[in-house]
C-alpha cells in the first residue's frame, strides 16, 4: 500500500512538473495583452534576404503594468508566411495603456517576391500575427489578424462586399 501510494504521488509530481510551466497565462490576473501590427517597413534588401521593421503595438487592458521582457512572433500575409521576428527589448506596458515595439527580423527575398507576384488588386490583403511575450511571470501566447487593403482598394474599383 506505501509503495502504491509512492507511485501516485510520484506521477501527480510528474503531471504537475509538465503542465505547470506552461501555464503562465493561467496564473496571471486579469485580461491578456493584445498586440497588433503598425507598421511593416523595408530596411536593407539583398539577393536572398530582406530586412524589415516591424512595428507592433501592445495594448495592456489590465490595472497594473506589464513587463514584456522579448517577443517571439510570426506574421503571416493572406495566410502565407512572410517573417518570423525574435526581440528580446524590454518594455513596460503602463497599466491600462500600450506601448510600440519595433523588432528587426529577415525573409526571404524570393518569398517576398512569390507574396507580391500572387497579390491581386481583386483580393483583400489580410495580415495575421501569432506568437509569445515574454513577461517577468512567464510567457503570454497572443493571435491577432486584420485587413490591410480592401478588396479593389488599388486599383481604384469600388469595393464590394
């Protein structure tokens, strides 16, 4: 019976050591930061690779602050990846408040081509963006997507529903 009782304790403390860590965002008080994309801009371009900067805005809806301590997201455009950003800045949200972090990251120059040459001005343009804060008290997964351009919004067509 002791060594019975030994072994389910033993895999409780397993159970517990395994799904504990990841549960920050379970712990945590109050709503999840969202995070949205700004701004994508173009820095550096070479035969194989293109530098961006991308701008993304935090938003903390919760009454204390928050201490992002890096980032690790990727953004995708009209469900194709375009980049994978990794920053490690520190930043503090202000409680019910935001803050822009801008993260320097790579693609690749032909994906970026293969993106430009499969938009159509008959297409919305969407953008999504997933990833990881890294906080003081652990990691906040975060999804967020929206339109860009709306359909027919460059080729000067109206739009349609």
């Amino acid at each position: 019976m002791i060594a019975g009782m030994r072994r389910l304790v033993s895999r409780l403390g397993l159970v517990a050591a395994l799904t504990l860590p990841g549960c920050a965002s379970w712990l945590m008080k109050g709503e999840p930061p969202e995070v949205l994309v700004t701004n994508v801009t173009p820095t550096e371009a070479s035969a194989f690779e293109q530098r961006l900067q991308v701008d993304l805005r935090i938003r903390n809806p919760n009454d204390f602050d928050l201490a992002v301590t890096g980032i690790d997201f990727r953004l995708d455009l009209n469900g194709h990846r375009l980049a994978r950003g990794l920053g490690n800045k520190e930043l503090v949200v202000p409680r019910l408040s935001d803050a822009v972090m801008s993260v320097e990251t790579s693609t690749s120059t032909l994906q970026v081509v293969r993106q430009f040459l499969s938009f159509s001005h008959e297409q919305t343009l969407t953008y999504q963006v997933t990833g990881v804060l890294h906080t003081k008290d652990g990691r906040l997964p975060f999804e967020n997507s929206g339109v860009l351009l709306e359909k027919g919004a460059l080729s000067g067509s109206p739009v349609t529903p």
